[in-house]
C-alpha cells in the first residue's frame, strides 16, 4: 500500500518539475523569432514560438493598386511560412525537452501534428 503512495508521490514530483520546465519553454518561445516570406522575400512576416504575429514588412513595389490581389495572396503565404515554421520550432523545443523520449497516450503524434509533420518523418526523427 506504502509503495503505491511512494510512486505516486515520484509521479506527482515529476509532473511538477515538467510543469516548471514547460513554462521555462513558453518563455523561451515568445523570446525566439521566425520569419516567412513570400515573393522572394517582397512580403515578410515574422512570429514568435506561440504563434503571435510581431511584424510585417512589405515591399513598397507592391503597393500598386492593381497588384492588390498578389499582394493578398504573398501575405497569406508569408503568414503560412511564419506559422508552420513556428510550430516546428515550439515542437523542437519540447522535444528537446523530453529529450527524445517517445510521448505517453497519443502525446507525441498530437505533437507531430502541431508541427505539421508526417508520420514517418517523424518516427525518423525520434530513432536518430
């Protein structure tokens, strides 16, 4: 009976300590900074690891009246680049974390999923 408290108590140590490193990472992803651009860089955004916009420069070619629609369209790819490379970031990030180690209950594809990973890349990823 004592030794079913004893491991709970660990687990609950545990799960402590990853609460605290979680937020050290939440930290850490609204310092760091990714950028994704569109038109060859003519559209640049940039976001941080929690998927907040921070900034975004336009080439000042692109501000034609006629060319509204491309410029619509290198906004959303710019913002889509961001995005996508901010997930794979954050996924990195918690990855680094565990330190590899596969996830409990369907954790680690949820996190493959954020990141916009295919399964096998990802299977890739954890062997190496």
């Amino acid at each position: 009976m004592f030794d079913g408290l004893k491991n709970l108590g660990a687990l609950l140590k545990q799960a402590q300590q990853l609460g605290g490193q979680m937020g050290k990472v939440s930290e850490e992803m609204r310092r760091r900074r990714v950028v994704g651009t569109a038109g060859g860089g003519m559209v640049e955004l940039e976001v941080n690891g929690m998927m907040e916009a921070l900034r975004c420069q336009i080439d000042p070619k692109l501000l034609n009246p006629n060319d509204r629609e491309l410029l619509e369209d290198m906004v959303v790819a710019a913002v889509n680049q961001a995005l996508t490379k901010g997930k794979q970031m954050h996924a990195d990030a918690i990855r680094d974390m565990t330190g590899g180690l596969p996830l409990p209950g369907g954790l680690q594809d949820m996190l493959a999923k954020f990141a916009g990973e295919e399964k096998e890349d990802r299977d890739d990823d954890i062997t190496a």
